[in-house]
C-alpha cells in the first residue's frame, strides 16, 4: 500500500504482517476485500471488517 502523509512523507508500506497477525483482519488476505479502505473522520485507515489503523501506527510502521 502506498501511503502519502499531509507534511510531504510518502512510501510504500507493506501490510502482510499485520494481515497475518490479527483473526479479524483475515478477510483483508483477498486483494478486492483489502482494497476496500476508506478513511473516517479521525482520519484513521478502516476496512469494513472492523479493522482500522491510526495514522501513528502506520508512520511508526515507515520508520522500520
């Protein structure tokens, strides 16, 4: 997934891990289903599986 932050930072990201980790991200393995994102007003990333990530955890993720 290639993420791109308001200050200018922009990179791709990969996600597999975080997939794998959680039972109720399992749906997201299927690329349609994980290619339903959508941002809510916070704005933190959301699936409509439950599964969301605030925009903190995913640029702690670019730093390693």
């Amino acid at each position: 997934m290639f993420l791109s932050f308001n200050d200018g930072v922009h990179r791709e990201i990969d996600l597999k891990d975080v997939i794998a980790r959680y039972e109720i991200v399992l749906p997201l393995k299927d690329p349609v289903e994980f290619s339903k994102f959508f941002l809510n007003p916070r704005p933190t990333l959301c699936w409509r599986c439950g599964f969301d990530i605030a925009p903190d955890t995913l640029r702690e993720m670019l730093k390693s």
